[in-house]
C-alpha cells in the first residue's frame, strides 16, 4: 500500500538533532494498528530520547518540542513505558538526564511518565547519588518517607530542609545540618519513636 511505504520511510529515516523541531514523527491514521509499522515508531522515538539525553550538540530550549513530538507518535502508555524502562545502556532516560546534566529534559521525561514505580525510583536515586546532587534529590522528593510525612501533615508542619556541605571533595567529607521542625512533637508521634533522614553527600547515600 502506497502510504504504508510512504509513512514507513519516512520514520526509518535518521534525523539530526536540530530537525526533531521541524520534522515530527509522522502518524497515518489508516495504518497506526500496523504491528510493523508501531514497532518502527518505538524504535524511532527511543532514538530521539536518546539524542536528547546523549547528543553533545544539546538545545535546553528545544527539549520540550522534541520530546513532545515523540509523545504525540505513541499511546500515553507506550511513551511512558520507553521513559521509564531501562532501554538505554541499562538506565531511563530520566536517569541519564540526570547523569548528563539535563535537567529540561528530566522535567519534560517526568511530565509524560504515568506514575511511579521502585525500579524507576532506584534508578533515579543512584544518578543522584553519583552525581552528588542532593539538591536534586530533594527536588525529586526523596527523602520524604510516608509515615512521617502523615505526622507532618496532622500536625501542619513543614518539611525539613536538610542541608549538604562539601569541605573537601577530594576524601568526600561533608557538613550536615538538620534544621527538623517541631521534633519533640513528631518524635512522640513517630511509630517507632525515632525519625528517619534520608540525603546524599560524597556520592553516598545516607539514611
């Protein structure tokens, strides 16, 4: 059929980079059920999400267009599935995003990825690990374990802003401050008397 071929081809055919903007993966209404054809649009949007999180020649401000382009080729599901798999040398793609530095496109993978599970979690803990970047990992919500965050939330406290320091990078030694708020009250509330930190310094993670 003349539009299989058409649409097929121009899937199959590689893009740079700089083209994702302009060109969009291609979609014929009349052949999307077509298991070749779907198989060769999964293959053609991991390899953008891959020129995202590995291209050198990186555009922070074309991260979104491009990684909505790949979402608009694929079911919800499938797209969330490619982000959150580890397809790419063994890792997501939010976790080479997070290794490489861009975070855009950590932000653009996150907003397509349909909940959350604890091997995506552990992915993303360990690229926050060994790129030393608790900032981050507070940005991502770790840290916050549930029953304390319910103690919080019946007492209205806010969180705690644990705070990282490096003193001397070269023996990975750090300062921590604990600023915890309302401790008394959430230490006599706690289940098992006692209060769980979680934060990462050194490239370790520490509880």
């Amino acid at each position: 059929m003349a539009t299989d071929s058409k649409v097929a081809d121009d899937i199959s055919t590689p893009l740079s980079y700089h083209t994702i903007l302009a060109k969009p993966i291609q979609c014929d209404q009349s052949s999307i059920f077509s298991f070749g054809l779907m198989k060769k649009k999964h293959a053609a949007v991991l390899s953008r999400i891959r020129d995202i999180v590995f291209a050198p020649d990186y555009i922070p401000s074309s991260v979104v267009p491009n990684v909505v382009a790949c979402a608009a080729a694929l079911p919800a599901t499938e797209f969330s599935k490619i982000l959150t798999q580890p397809n790419i040398e063994g890792h997501t793609a939010p976790y080479w995003a997070i290794v490489n530095n861009r975070h855009h496109a950590l932000w653009a993978f996150i907003h397509f990825v349909s909940g959350t599970s604890p091997s995506v979690s552990s992915d993303l803990r360990i690229a926050c690990m060994i790129t030393n970047d608790h900032s981050m990992f507070k940005e991502l919500n770790f840290g916050n374990f549930s029953e304390d965050r319910r103690s919080r939330c019946f007492l209205g406290c806010q969180p705690d802003e644990i705070q990282v320091y490096t003193c001397d990078e070269s023996i990975k030694q750090f300062d921590v401050v604990f600023p915890i708020r309302m401790f008394q009250k959430r230490l006599r509330t706690a289940p098992d008397k006692s209060l769980r930190f979680e934060f990462v310094a050194g490239t370790h993670m520490v509880v």
